[in-house]
C-alpha cells in the first residue's frame, strides 16, 4: 500500500472560540471562570530539557519561574486541578504539590503540562494548559459524544484546560511492544485499530500518526484487553485532503496496518467497521439534542479555508457516492451530511 510522505498542509492556524460555541460551552458545563490563563505560564523565567528513560529528549522542557511567581502559579494550579476533577472545593489544596511544570516547543498547541501530586500518599496526575482553539474543542467534544471515551476539559475564554489521557504513546507500543504480543493479542489490537481507524475518518477527526494516540492495556481474566484512544484533536475538520483522516494513508503507521492485513480477512474488517459505524449511529441517537447543538455550532463557525472545504466535498462525493456534499458550505455541513448519511443506513438496516 503506498503511503504518501506529505499528506499535510501548512501549519494550522488558531480558530477563536466563537460566541456560539462560548454558549454551547456554558450550557454543558464545560465553560468555567479558571484563575490562570495560558500566557500566565508563559512568564517562565529559564527551563531545562526533560529526558525519558533512556536519556533521550522528549522535547518538553521543565520550567522555573521567580520565587513570587511560583507561589501565586503553584496556587492557582491547585485550583484549576480541583474544578477539574471535583467541585472546585479548597478543602484539598494544601495537601496537593505541584511537581512540574513542562513546557512543549513540539506541535500546533505548544501545552503546558501539569504533575500535581497529593502529599499525603504520593499519587499524582497531569492536566494540560494550553490556547484554546476552536478546532480543538469540537475535536474533544465530538470524542465525547461520538466515542466510548468519555472526556473531560474546561474552557475558558483563549485558555483551555484537558485532563490526561493515560496509555501506551502508539509510536512507543509499535516499537517496544507490538513485537513481542501473541498472535490472539495482535488479532485483537487489529480488531481495535480497525474500529479506531473507522471512528476517526467518520467524524473528520486528522493527522493520527503513531505518537498522537494511545495504547490501553487492561488486564481481564487471564488475558490483556487493548484499546485505542485519541489524544490529538487539532486536527479535527481542517484538512482538505480526504487521506489526512484515513490512517492508513499515515507512514508511522504502516506497521499496525500492515498487522490488520496478516491477521484480518475482508470481511471481518467490513464487520468491524459496520459495528463501529451503528456504534456512533446510537451515540448520535441517545444524545440528539447535544450533537445536534454541537453541529449547530460548527456550522456557525469558521474552522477551516474555503479551498480546504471545497476540496474535501469533492472526494468524499467520490468516495461515498452521496450527491449532498455538493450543497455544503463549511466543515460543519460537511461532517453533518456524513453523520446523518451513517445515522440513515444504520436505522435503514435496523428498521428492515
């Protein structure tokens, strides 16, 4: 299979976050006054370079700031962490640390990584600061609807906050892992990057390279369960080149396809990408109201470039056969028309 080395183009710019989708935000609960914004952060005064395990560097940097700074950062972090993950409540904040804060020059969000840890019993977490973009936020909105994942961020105005999605980094499981799994193992991690393939290309979702998703291993019984989850969302609706969304057309990961070529016959790839397909069909039906808010919103919104929009009706009306692309106006209509065109055939086969 040919894998195209460039399928990107330029560097994405930043879409604000629009007064429709500001409201939408508010209305789920995902609009919330936080006391940092992320050019608070950016007051670093000097950083080092953060190696892995094996001495490499992991292209984040770990921050210092002056000693005035630091207490006022440190505090607010431990607020921003509580809203998160609880109810906003100060009764936690003095038995949490801030052990770091890095800093990452690689990709279009430039994040600031948070490691808070509880001082009474040593565990600790990430959450990630980083400058909201509307691309992004309808990305982690639409993996909260449309997948089995469930996903947690706060927004507010240019600054937005997500919780850390744990797992295996793809290029690392690729690397250090795939090799050694059994047969069985490596049949269902195919059966997983199938579905996951099937996911993001349904919902728009780009660029899911190797190193922007994970690997979840869960240990069930006396085997391994594997799923696979996104951690990118930039790239939610933006490209124009149908390919930027179907992963097999990504070089880093032509190892994992090639695995689906070796342990999955065409029909069972079909099976599982009807299942993921009624999957999404149901999520869309059991939350109507929402998703239809969400494509409102979209529709509303600018997050991509005429050409882009334009180029993109053309393929998938090659690709789906479906006439009704030809009428869409912007990436919002774009991903409605797919959304409704899989919502229809799943209630067509249901209601046979």
């Amino acid at each position: 299979m040919a894998i195209e080395k460039k399928l990107m183009s330029k560097k994405k710019p930043t879409f604000p976050i629009s007064e429709m989708l500001d409201k939408y935000l508010n209305n789920y609960k995902r609009n919330i006054k936080i006391p940092i914004y992320y050019d608070d952060l950016l007051r670093f005064q000097g950083s080092i370079t953060v190696f892995d395990k094996n001495d490499e560097d992991t292209l984040w940097v770990r921050t210092y700031y002056s000693e005035f700074d630091r207490v006022e950062i440190d505090n607010t972090l431990k607020r921003v962490y509580t809203m998160l993950h609880s109810d906003g409540n100060d009764e936690a904040i003095p038995f949490l640390n801030v052990d770091a804060i890095d800093y990452c020059t690689f990709g279009n969000s430039k994040p600031f990584r948070i490691k808070i840890r509880n001082i009474l019993n040593d565990n600790y977490t990430y959450f990630y600061i980083k400058k909201a973009d509307a691309s992004r936020v309808y990305g982690l909105e639409l993996e909260h609807i449309l997948s089995p994942h469930n996903i947690n961020f706060l927004v507010y105005k240019d600054t937005l906050i997500e919780e850390h999605i744990a797992g295996i980094p793809g290029d690392d499981f690729i690397r250090d892992f795939l090799p050694s799994c059994t047969g069985s193992e490596k049949a269902q991690i195919a059966k997983e990057f199938v579905k996951f393939k099937e996911r993001c290309f349904v919902r728009l979702l780009g660029d899911m390279r190797s190193y922007n998703y994970v690997i979840i291993r869960t240990h069930d019984f006396d085997s391994i369960v594997y799923k696979i989850r996104a951690i990118d969302f930039d790239q939610q609706s933006f490209e124009g080149n149908l390919k930027v969304y179907n992963l097999q057309f990504m070089k880093e990961n032509f190892k994992m396809i090639e695995m689906v070529g070796k342990k999955l016959q065409n029909s069972s790839i079909r099976q599982y990408q009807i299942e993921e397909r009624s999957y999404m069909a149901k999520r869309m039906i059991t939350s109507p109201r929402r998703t239809a808010r969400l494509i409102k919103c979209m529709k509303n919104d600018t997050i991509s470039f005429p050409e882009n929009v334009e180029l993109l009706k053309k393929q998938l009306m090659q690709y789906v056969g479906d006439i009704k692309f030809k009428d869409c106006k912007n990436m919002g209509e774009v991903l409605e028309t797919i959304l409704a065109f899989v919502k229809r055939n799943y209630l067509d086969i249901t209601n046979n």
